[in-house]
C-alpha cells in the first residue's frame, strides 16, 4: 500500500504523558521502537501509532473498608491498539502502580500477542493498591468496583483482561461476575485466567512458566549451554518464577540462587525447590529457608550462573548492575526486566537476551486457547494445550532468530522488528476511520 498518500505529522507536541522524556516503563517503550523504525520501511509512516495508546481509562476506586470507612484507589485500563483484534492483557494490584507503567505494560502486550500472532491488540489493567493490606472481602469490593468502572471498555470481543501481578483465578471470578450480572448473561470469555469450573483452561495457571522453561530450552540448545547441570537464578518466586524454577530443576537444571521481594537463597548445588516453593506459599517469601545459604537481596546479581531468571518486576537489570551478571542467557520472565542501557551493556558483553515480549509470551498463549475454548463451549485436554503452547512459543523464537540473524540485530529488536511489521501491516490496510 505503498501508493496509500496518508502522511503521519509528527512535529505536533506530545501529551505531556508520552513525553519521551520522561523516564520510566512508558519511556523504555518508546526507545524501544525508535531502536525498531529503521528496519520498518514504508509501514514506519504508521510507528507514530505505536507512540499514542489508542485509549486511555483512569478510575476512582471507592470501596467501604471494613472499618467502615471509605477508601479511594486509582485504577486504570489502557488499550495501547486494537488493530489486530480486541484488547489483550493483565491486571496488576501494586502499590507502586502508575499510568506510565500500565501504558508501557499494555504495549508490550500488543508486540507480545502480534510476537506469537494471537489475534489480538495491546491492554493492561492496574490498581495502585497494596493487596497485602486488604482484607478478602476488601479485595473482592475493590475487584468488583474497578471492573463496573471499567466495564465500559471491556468486553468478550472488546477488551480481555487476565491475571498479572498479584491477582489470580479468584480475581478473575469475581471480574467475571461482576461484568456478567452488569450485561444479564454469563459472559465467560471476558477474562482469562477463570478457575477451571467457570470456564478457564487446563494448563493456564502454569502456563507463564512453561513458555519460559520453552524458549529457555530452545536458546540454551541454540548456544550449545546443556540444560542438565546448567545453573539457574530466578528472581521473583511467583506464578512464572517458581514454576520456571520448578521445570528447570525437573529437567536437571541447577536452580542456585532465588531472590523475591524479601530475601534471596543459594545453594551451589541447587535449590531444593519443591522445599523451597511449600516454604514460600506457606511464609510469603523464600526468605528464612533452611537448607540454603541467606544472602543480601543485592547479592543476587553477582551469583555464579549460566541462566538468569528475571520474573518480577521492570526496571531491575540496570545499569547499576548489568555488569556483575554472569549469566551467559537471560530470559525475561518479567515484563520489561531490562532498561534499553542495560540491553546494550549485556549484548556489549556476549550475554544473549530472550526479551519478554516472546519469553513470557506463553500466558497470553494459553489465555487465547482459554477465550476460544469459552466460544465454543469444547474443552481441550492439558495435553493439547501444552502440545499447542509449545508449538507457538517454538515457532515464534525460530522466526524471530532467523531475523535476528538475517539483520544482525539482537532478539529483542528482531521480535520488536516481527510484531511491528504486523501491527502496522493490519493498521495499513485498516486505513484510518472516518
Ligand atoms: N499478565 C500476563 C502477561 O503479562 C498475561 C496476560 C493475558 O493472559 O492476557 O502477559
């Protein structure tokens, strides 16, 4: 659509949210695609596309506490584009959660599900709130007001959301529940990450994980780095550390080191990590396991390892400490682990980096499997969707290689390269509206 005349200004004064200036998530977002328009062709006409969430939604949480008073939590939902399909992703609850953080998340999304092509956009959901801090039923009263708040941009074909940092299946019922008596009918497909006997799929819960464990296998396999004995880190012990961790080691890794928000273990000859996963759920944390030697949290970044495990939040492989890691792969359990001066650092010293836009692709994987399943009502085996899982996680890291190397690029530009060809490809022959 070479002959299309439509010329995209971009001389116009940004909003001053997308300024590029402005450091954080949302920021490592948009040097991400300057670093990708050079290889885009014509489609770069459209990138400023890419640089505008498509939509917006900042909410006010009111909720009764159960004190009786009232408290107030900011919500938001941002659908960063829709060109390929509805919105698409998690909901975090986190104290520290921002608008520039959920705009960047909801991006990474949208290169996430164009990376392994489900058909979907971009979204991300959040409340800045400390979950730990809530009782049950005051989680269950924020969970169901921020979904009315947010019901009207949210939707089966609209826009799915799905677990992310602290929520879970449980979260995901009461959304469901929630959108469903709003609309009279029982609406199953508007989020995924249901417990199993409301519509949710076999293997969705493990799903982050085993995606991680896959494209793990595949990189070391590519790198000549043997699964059996290699040495593994993993920070953050959640839904995709800990059942990473827990693959990896079944596999014969050596899981060596753990870190989470409140402690980090060692154990030169690998983690017990059944041991270790019994004693997090039962404590919160990995902190204060016997069996494993206790290290400053810090310290985790200079552990002896080949395989290094980010599963937590952004922002944690920075300059400040890309230079004492001495894992030759990394595989970004986490969203957006590494700053793009991290990146360089890394690549600068031979560690090879499968981005999180393909690594942790495997939830949003299963989660498509998940919203087919509710359309039509037929179930799958765990068998089928792991066979499937592994299938699409494989065929995306091979394609994004062969990029990688046809260009000279590194993974992350290469899937950055992939997912925008086919973002703005479907935004190309939308044309725009009216
Ligand atoms: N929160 C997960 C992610 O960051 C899953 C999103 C989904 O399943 O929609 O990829």
């Amino acid at each position: 659509m070479s002959d299309n005349p439509i010329r995209v200004a971009t001389s116009h004064a940004l909003p001053s949210y997308l300024d590029p200036h402005h450091l954080g998530p949302w920021g490592i977002f948009l040097q991400q695609v300057d670093r990708v328009t050079p290889y885009l062709g014509n489609l770069a006409r459209w990138v400023e596309t890419l640089k505008r969430p498509k939509r917006i939604l900042v909410v006010d949480v009111p909720i009764q506490m159960d004190d009786g008073t009232v408290a107030h939590f900011e919500g938001y939902r941002v659908q960063h584009n829709t060109s390929r399909g509805p919105g698409k992703g998690g909901v975090r609850y986190h104290q520290d959660v921002t608008l520039s953080e959920v705009m960047a998340l909801a991006a990474w999304m949208s290169i996430k599900n164009a990376a392994v092509n489900v058909p979907f956009g971009g979204a991300k959901g959040g409340i800045r709130v400390d979950p730990r801090k809530l009782s049950l039923p005051e989680l269950e009263r924020l969970t169901r007001r921020y979904t009315s708040e947010i019901g009207i941009i949210i939707g089966p074909t609209k826009d799915i959301p799905a677990p992310d940092v602290n929520t879970n299946e449980r979260v995901m019922a009461w959304m469901m529940d929630t959108y469903s008596m709003n609309v009279g009918e029982t609406a199953t497909g508007v989020v995924t990450g249901k417990p199993i006997s409301l519509g949710g799929s076999l293997g969705r819960h493990e799903a982050t994980g085993r995606g991680v464990y896959t494209v793990g296998v595949q990189a070391a396999r590519r790198m000549g780095l043997d699964i059996a004995g290699a040495r593994v880190a993993v920070q953050g012990f959640g839904n995709v550390g800990g059942i990473a961790a827990r693959l990896f080691a079944e596999a014969g890794a050596r899981v060596v080191a753990v870190q989470d928000h409140a402690g980090c273990v060692y154990a030169e000859a690998g983690l017990d990590v059944p041991a270790l996963l019994r004693h997090a759920k039962a404590t919160g944390s990995v902190a204060g396991f016997e069996g494993a030697q206790a290290l400053p949290r810090e310290q985790f970044w200079d552990t002896p390892c080949d395989i290094l495990i980010p599963a937590a939040l952004e922002q944690q492989i920075t300059e400040a400490n890309a230079h004492r890691i001495q894992a030759r792969l990394i595989i970004e359990g986490a969203n957006g682990p590494t700053t793009p001066a991290a990146d360089d650092i890394l690549t600068e010293r031979g560690v090879l980096i499968v981005p999180d836009v393909i690594a942790n692709a495997g939830g949003v994987t299963v989660s498509y499997f998940e919203w087919v399943q509710d359309f039509s009502s037929f179930f799958w085996t765990e068998e089928e969707i792991n066979q499937r899982l592994v299938a699409v996680m494989n065929n995306a890291l091979d394609a994004v290689w062969h990029v990688a190397d046809d260009k000279g690029v590194t993974l992350r530009t290469a899937t950055f390269i992939v997912a925008c060809e086919r973002i703005l490809r479907a935004r190309d022959l939308r044309g725009l509206y009216p």
